[in-house]
C-alpha cells in the first residue's frame, strides 16, 4: 500500500481514537503530501514520500533542538513526539556492517584511493543505494577507509 494511503488509513484510526497527539501528526504529514502532490504531478510516490518524510523529520530534530535550548522542555518533547509518528512511515536504513560493505564496494568500483576522490565513491554510492542508507554514516565510513 503507498505510504499515502497509509497515512490517510492511519490519520481515520487514530480521528476514531480521539488520539489528539496522532491525529495532528499524521495531518501535518497528510498536508506536507498533498503539498508536493502539487508541486509534482499528482500522486507522490513512495520514494518521493520518504523523501518528504525525512525532511520533516530533520525540520522537528531542529526544531526539538530549538525548543531544548530555549528552555522549552515541554515543546521538544511534542516535536519529538511526532518524529516518533513519521519514523513509522519511514523504511529502516542500513546499519553501520552492511553500510561499510557497500562503501567498500563502492571504492572498489569508482577507484578510489584518497580522501580527495571522497566525492566520486560518494556518488557512487548514493546512486546504488538511495534511500537505503544513511549518508552521514556512509560519509564517515566513507572518510575513515579512505584516510586509511
């Protein structure tokens, strides 16, 4: 089922919960959605989906970020609150094994040898396993065997 189906099928559970915290959540999502929807055309797809997720993930961990150092312990915890919500829609990313396999795999295919070539291994790996990985991870693995 595409994830906006998911998310709509989810925001009429939790609406018949009277669940307020995971309806409002899954409203934001839905509206974030249908905002590329019209950006593009139509339907989002799944891949572009993730891609709306996870840049409301990175827009609540900065705000969570905000709201801890202004003292608003309360608020965080609301932002934090609904990345817990939109993880749930989210595919798992490679761990830290599988991720060093593909980064290996990846110098081995482009040619690297030297933290300057970090670039064409990144690009490399990127374009074989978007969305399956973890890019600051995939850099720092990246950066270490290549330094090494």
């Amino acid at each position: 089922m595409p994830i906006t189906d998911t998310v709509q099928q989810q925001l009429l559970q939790a609406m018949k919960a009277r669940d307020v915290a995971r309806t409002s959540a899954l409203r934001m999502i839905k509206a974030a959605l249908l905002e590329e929807s019209k950006k593009g055309e139509g339907a989002v797809g799944d891949e572009a989906a993730v891609a709306v997720l996870r840049r409301l993930v990175k827009q609540r961990e900065e705000a969570a970020e905000a709201y801890d150092q202004a003292g608003r312990a309360d608020k965080a915890a609301d932002e934090r609150a609904e990345i817990e919500v939109i993880d749930t829609f989210l595919p798992r990313l490679a761990g830290e094994t599988a991720t060093l396999a593909w980064v290996r795999e990846a110098i081995a295919q482009t040619g690297a040898s030297s933290p300057r070539e970090l670039g064409k291994a990144m690009g490399a790996l990127m374009k074989a396993h978007r969305g399956e990985l973890d890019p600051g991870l995939a850099r720092t693995l990246l950066e270490r065997e290549l330094a090494g």
